[in-house]
C-alpha cells in the first residue's frame, strides 16, 4: 500500500503487513482510561466531603463539641501508613510480570496487598469500638462516622477486586488478557488509600489544629 | 457507499456478529448503542409528556383565583415532579440517549467504549423514573420542590416517605448519568476513526465531550448533599441539623454547586445539536469552529464558579456577593460568541429550506437569546433581591431551559428521526408543531415576567383575586394549553412517520458528519469499513472515507473491517490525534448489567424500608460484578458462512 493512502493523517500505519495489537494496556487500554474517570468522580465527591467538613468545622466555636475527647494519632497514622504501603505489591507484581519468568507474581503478590489492607481495617475497627460517641450523637459525631465509614466501604471494595484477582490470576488468566485489569485495580486501589489519607488529613489533623 | 452493497458476505457475517439478540433477550441482555440509545430517548419522551401533563395541571389550578382542581398537597407533588421530571428524568437522559446513539456513528465507531455500562445505565435510569412514579400514583411523591431545601425536607418537617423517595431515587438515577458520562469521554476519547483528531472532531461531539466532563464534576455534589440528607432523615446522622452542630446551608452550597452546571449540562448538547442544524441547512462550514469550541469549554468551566447566584437572599457579605454577580455575568461572553458564530453561518451560508430542525433552532436562538437578557437582570444583586421567589424567576428560567433546551432537542428529533428511523417527520406537521409550541410558549410564559414584578410568588397553590394578577394567569394558561397542543401534533407525527413516513434514504439533509454515510436505520455493526477522516467535515470534503476498499487495504485496517474471528473488533485510536494503537473485543449480549442495576435497587429502595436490605443489594451487586467480568470469550457461535455465502 503506497503512502498517499491517507495524506494529512499522520501517524496512520499504511504498511500492509501491520497487524493492530489485541492487548493493550496503559493510556492504550480503554479500561484504564474507564477507571482514571471512575475515581475523579470519587476524588470529587471526596473533595467536596472534606470541604463540608471545614464548612461545618467554621460553623462552630468548638471542635470537637465540648465534652468529646480529640482523636488518638498514634495507630490511626500506623493504620494509614499500612494502607498506603498496600497497593505497593501490585506494583511489583506489574513490574515483574514484564519478565515471562516470573507470571506467577500477581498469584504471590495479591495476597500481601490484602493482608496490609486488612491491617488497616482491623486498626480502624479497633479505634471506633472504643468511641465513646456516635453519628446520632451531633454534627462532629456524624462526619467522623461517616467518612470513616466511607473509606473503609472502598477498602473492602478493593479487598473483594483483590481478592477476584487472585482468583483469575491463579488460573493463570491475568498473564495475556488482563494485565490491563491489574493496572486498573492498582489505579483504584492507589486512589482509595490516597483518599484515605485525604479524610484522615481531615478527621485527625483539623480538630487538633 | 459502493463498498457495503458490493461485498454482501462481509455485510452478512459483520451483520450476525453484531446482532442484538432477538425477542425477550434482545429486551433484557441487548447491549448495543444504537438500541440503549434510543430506548434513553423514547424512555425520556414518555417522561417528558407526564411532566407536561403536570404542568397542564399547574396552570389549570391557576388559571383564575381561589380554584379548586388541585388540593395544596396535589399542587406541591405536581410541581416538585414537574421540575424533577424535566431536570432529572427527561432533559440530561435524553440528550445521554442521543449522546449514546450518535457519538459512534459520529466517530466512525462500531460502539461504545463500555457496552454493558451503557446498559446498566439505562436500567438504572428506568428503574429510578418508575419508582418516582410509582410513588406519585399512590400520593408518595417528593413535595418539596425539585431542589430540595433542608430544613423544609428534613425529618422533622417532612415525615413520611415522600422525602425519602427523592433523595434515593435521585441519587441512583446520578449513578445513570455518570457512567454515561465516563462511557461517552472514553469512546470519544479512544475509539475515534483513525485520522479523527480532536480538531477534526464534529461540533457535537466536543459539546458532549465538555458536557460530560461537568458531569463527572458537577454530579458528585448531587449524590453527596443527597446521600447526607438520606443519613440524615434515615439513621439520625445531624449534617443539616442546625440544633446538633449541623447547617441546613451546605444543603444549598452542595446543591447549587451541582445545579447551575446543571443548567449547562443541559444546554451545551443543545449548542452542539444547533451548531450541527445549521451548518447543514446553509450549506456551508460552522463559521469559527475552534471560537464556538473554546466558548463551550469556557462555559463549561464558568459555571462551576457562579452557585452562589441562586443564593443571593441567604446574607452572605456583599463583597462575595459582587465576585458571584461579575462571574455570572461573565458566561455572557462566549455565550454570545456561539450565537454571532451561527449568525454568522446563517449569513454567509446559501439557506435553502427551512425545514423543522431549522425553525426550532431558528427559535432556540430567538428564546435563548431572551432568558440571556433576564439572566443578566437576575445576575445583578439588587435586582435579583427583587424578584427573588417570583414569576419573574419561574419566566426567566423556561426562557433558558425550554428555549434553551427543548428547542434544540426537538430540532435534534426532526433532524436525526430519518437516521433512526429510515423515514421522515412529517414537515406540515412539523411546521404546526413548532409555531404552536413557540407560540404557546411565548403567551404562557412572557407574562410571567411581568406577574413577577407585580409580586406573585413561586410555588403558591393559588391567589386571592383583585391582585391584579388575574388576567396575566389566565392568558398564561391559554398558552400553555396552545403548548399542549403542539405536543399533541408532535405526538401524532412521531407515530404516524414511525408507522408510514416517506423513506429517507442514507443522508436526507445533506450532512457533512459521518452518521449520513450508513444507511438509515444503520446496520448492526454501523460502517461496514472502518472509516478513515482526512478532515472536519468528512462527507463534504471527502466523498468517500471508506476507500480504499477492502482489498486494497493495509492489513491492519483490513482486519479491523472484517471481524475474522467472529468477534466485536473495535479498533482503539489515540486520544489526541487519533492515530490507531490497537484493537478491542467489545463484549457480546448480557444479562449483568440487568442484574447489577436490580441488585442497587434492592439497595436503593430497600433503604426506604429498611436499612437492613443496603448490605443485601450491595452482596448482590458484588455476584453481577464478578459475572461481569468474568474471562470469556465473546465469540459468535453457530454461524456457518458456507451456508449463507451462495445467497445473492
Ligand atoms: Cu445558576
């Protein structure tokens, strides 16, 4: 095929022996881009929470209301440092999957992000068993539940793609078809434990400032 | 167009992969845009004339002073789902339904970027409407306006379910609108035809591209004010109770923060449906196609900054006050950018006919033009204290909305029905249908203006006489039965040229964008060949993007066309330049999406009942989801191209 087969479309192939790629991955793959949109509609929906968290904050004298005691920092920041270290397996688990030695990195890898994760979860379970307060409590009582609440449904939520991962990458699935399914769940899984730490920003720092 | 009749075994095989499936399973598990599409549309119209028929309703009741028709409680539920109609149940899925439907074969695309997403929107957005209905038919609907004011709707005021209704209803049916926005930036944004870069993208497109970005921004504060009111009024959570700390004010401030770009996100399609009319009935090119796009963005993101405007009378400190009045002022100016760029389109075009979609975008200009100038009253502080709460506001926002909105939709239905359809509106009827309607319109809504500056409220079940308010309501209501009216002509001509119209054949109008190459209705895989865009308005410039024909096409491009596996190829272009970097297997038929939807309603109604059900949708969600992704081969079985090859 001679190259004044498309004149002004540059960049498109016109060598015949060309065959399109079927496994894309990366900006190349429409479910990355399906899930980077996912998650800024969730950072805007985070954003404006913790925004309505300041508003509600400046609408008062006193944060927390009198008689609440301000929140621990101690295992709620061991608790968050564990959740940002959790997509960090995934990661190696992409990184070395390039490698056809080594397919069996996600089966290895999944499990440790689900155990970091669930550190994170147990700490937090821990923590609001020994509230003395609760949402129905006052406005304070109904943001600290409520978003805390908020990031523990998407830990679970990737703890549940994690472990459906696991299950297809076992099967040896994940290698050809779905390298680009395991790029998505990091990008959530990065987005949810970024998150986290926006509303921990919010909920630990704010009422000791 | 040679192409698709000379090879009828490609047409064949390309026809049987991307078939719907037929009977019951084509209604429960069709995935394709072209069905979901249309089912947004036709699903949207029936909602469309409901809200009609409340309005009807509304201005029978105030036709003259102290009349009975509707009780006060009657009155509140008709104008809280006539508003929440037209906004939620209506305007945005129906223009996401002709979004669906056109933006593929607009981009040489065989579908969407997410086929299953797109039809679990749609039952998403089904099932909200019929709750929302349902409820209304057994007295439950929302009371309380279509936005909603805390305290007003707080628990304490508004026991009962018809709060209730609102809040879930409303924010399932957000979930609707955003994967259809994520759906759509992602097909725009990847499965462009090779050579389609974004400066040779059709007006339409980018319009529903910007339009789908306030989506994703704009729609969050919806789901977040509501799920906040749900917790409040549902699990004694106190975010709006002022008493426990909380501020009945954010209520506003999140809402607002969604509701003015509302307003856009059902206007810019509007501006890309006219800017799409007009060039086709002049014959000539949209004059500044980059100025026209640069101002949808520029409107796009001024809109995010102006919320306060709709909050005026709260009491905030007049220097905010100012920023809020100078920001609202300012979408003004590309506004009118695209108004003096149709103008001029008109102007140094060779107009030869105005048909149907070219009278309603002839009278969008007219109306929008209008509530542009009582936008401008109403942006200034101390006119807006004024009429704030008045008919003057229930004037001003119809001039936008309906002028703004319905008009070019109505212009979009003349103009792509052919498309759909394979045959023609009728343009008698057309013509009636556009002069009763902007007549009515005019009558029952110009003299609104001037019952606001007398001081008639918004949202009062009826008047005393001797206000001074009598005659001007009357003639309103003779509008709006004339209104009446033409829908009823709208309507007739829908059914009638659906069942008997004159054929219209492939390209009807003349258009220069790539839907007018396939023929009408399209086939199942929409082009036969991929097409290739060597520029902005390929049909005109380039007589034929198909070319060269399957034989003589490289490989890659070959392969793409013919679907050699019998799977969905879709080739996968980059997002800038549109350049080919791959191909994707679109899925086949499916019942998840379905599913998944049902499994949320359990979550989303069930709340109303009992909290308790939440956690059982949602495990039922976590089943969809999991079948929904499941590794399969989405191949088509069962078909024997030996067996089919010998037809003529
Ligand atoms: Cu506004």
């Amino acid at each position: 095929m001679s190259r004044e087969l498309l004149p002004g479309t540059p960049g498109v192939p016109s060598d015949s022996s060309d065959s399109l790629p079927l496994h894309l991955e990366g900006t190349r793959a429409p479910i990355v881009w399906g899930v980077v949109f996912l998650v800024l509609i969730e950072a805007t929906l985070l954003c404006l929470w913790a925004v309505s968290y300041l508003y509600l904050r400046m609408g008062v004298e006193s944060w927390p209301p009198p008689g609440v005691a301000r929140p621990g920092l101690l295992w709620p920041t061991i608790g968050q440092l564990l959740l940002l270290l959790s997509p960090m397996p995934i990661w190696i688990a992409l990184r070395s999957a390039r490698d056809p030695a080594s397919d069996d990195a996600p089966p290895r890898m999944i499990p440790i992000a689900m155990l970091l994760a669930s550190g994170y979860l147990a700490l937090k379970a821990w923590e609001y068993w020994e509230k003395d307060y609760l949402w129905t409590s006052h406005a304070y009582g109904s943001l600290d539940w409520s978003m805390s609440a908020y990031a523990v449904f998407h830990v679970i939520v990737v703890l549940l793609a994690g472990a459906v991962m696991w299950a297809f990458s076992t099967r040896g699935e994940l290698q050809e078809r779905s390298r680009a399914g395991l790029q998505a769940l990091l990008i959530y899984w990065v987005f949810v434990a970024l998150g986290s730490l926006l509303f921990f920003g919010t909920q630990y720092l704010v009422p000791i400032l | 167009m040679t192409t698709r009749t000379a090879d009828p075994t490609l047409h064949r095989r390309l026809s049987a992969v991307w078939a719907p499936p037929k009977g019951i399973w084509r209604f429960l598990t069709a995935v394709n845009h072209r069905v979901v599409g249309l089912r947004f549309m036709v699903t949207a119209l029936v909602f469309l004339l409901l809200a009609g028929a409340e309005a009807v309703a509304i201005r029978l009741q105030l036709a003259q002073p102290m009349l009975g028709i509707l009780s006060p409680e009657a009155y509140n539920q008709a104008f809280t789902m006539h508003g929440s109609t037209m906004m939620f149940l209506f305007a945005v899925p129906f223009l996401e339904g002709l979004a669906i439907y056109l933006v593929p074969l607009m981009v040489g695309a065989r579908e969407m970027a997410f086929p299953r997403l797109n039809a679990f929107g749609y039952w998403v957005y089904l099932i909200a409407g019929v709750s929302l209905y349902g409820a209304y038919l057994f007295g439950y609907a929302p009371d309380s306006g279509w936005y909603n004011y805390v305290p007003l709707t707080g628990i304490g005021f508004r026991p009962g379910v018809n709060i209730d209704f609102w809040v879930t209803m409303i924010t399932f049916l957000e979930v609707s609108a955003l994967v259809a926005a994520v759906e759509i930036i992602v097909t725009v944004l990847k499965h462009r035809a090779p050579g389609m870069s974004l400066d040779r993208m059709p007006v339409f497109v980018w319009a529903i591209l910007i339009t789908s970005f306030m989506i994703v921004f704009a729609m969050p504060a919806l789901m977040l004010t509501s799920l906040m009111l749900a917790l409040d009024r549902m699990a004694g959570f106190h975010f709006f109770n002022a008493a426990a700390g909380g501020d009945p004010l954010l209520w506003q401030h999140l809402f607002w923060f969604f509701g003015h770009p509302d307003v856009y996100i059902m206007l810019l399609p509007a501006v890309g449906v006219v800017s799409t009319v007009i060039p086709v009935f002049c014959r000539r090119p949209l004059a500044g196609y980059t100025l026209v796009v640069v101002s949808a963005l520029a409107i796009g993101i001024l809109s995010f900054g102006v919320w306060v405007h709709h909050m005026y009378t709260v009491g905030f400190a007049f220097v905010g006050l100012s920023f809020f009045a100078a920001a609202s002022m300012l979408i003004t100016i590309p506004s009118a950018i695209q108004i003096f760029a149709w103008i001029a389109t008109i102007w140094n075009g060779r107009l030869h006919e105005i048909a149907t979609p070219m009278l309603f975008s002839l009278g969008f200009i007219v109306l929008f033009v209008l509530g542009g100038i009582t936008g401008i009253m109403i942006a200034a502080v101390p006119f807006n204290w004024q009429i704030h709460d008045t008919y003057f506001i229930v004037a001003h926002f119809h001039y936008v909305l309906v002028g703004g909105s319905v008009f070019p939709i109505f212009a979009a239905i003349y103009f792509w029905f052919p498309k759909v359809v394979g045959r023609r509106l009728d343009e008698r009827l057309g013509s009636w249908h556009f002069w009763l309607f902007f007549i009515g319109f005019n009558v029952a809504f110009f003299p609104m203006h001037i019952i606001g500056f007398e001081g008639m409220p918004r949202r009062v079940y009826t008047y005393l006489p001797g206000l001074g308010w009598d005659g001007l309501n009357f003639l309103s209501t003779v509008g709006a039965l004339v209104m009446a009216g033409g829908m009823v002509v709208f309507v007739w001509n829908l059914v009638a040229s659906w069942r008997g119209g004159a054929p219209a054949g492939p390209d009807p109008w003349g258009g220069n964008t790539l839907e007018w190459s396939t023929s009408s209705p399209p086939e199942n895989y929409n082009f036969l060949l991929v097409p290739i865009v060597r520029g902005r308005n390929p049909l005109w410039d380039d007589p034929s993007p198909w070319e060269p024909s399957l034989e003589t096409r490289p490989r890659w491009l070959a392969e793409l066309s013919e679907a050699p596996d019998l799977r969905r190829d879709q080739v996968v272009t980059s997002a800038v330049t549109a350049e080919p970097e791959g191909r994707a297997i679109m899925p086949r038929p499916s019942l998840w999406p379905l599913w998944l939807a049902l499994a949320l309603t359990v979550s989303f109604l069930g709340a109303i009942a009992t909290l308790y059900l939440v956690p059982v949708g949602l495990a039922l969600a976590f089943v969809a989801l999991v079948g929904w992704h499941w590794p399969r081969e989405e191949k088509l079985v069962g078909y024997n191209e030996e067996e089919v090859n010998d037809e003529p």
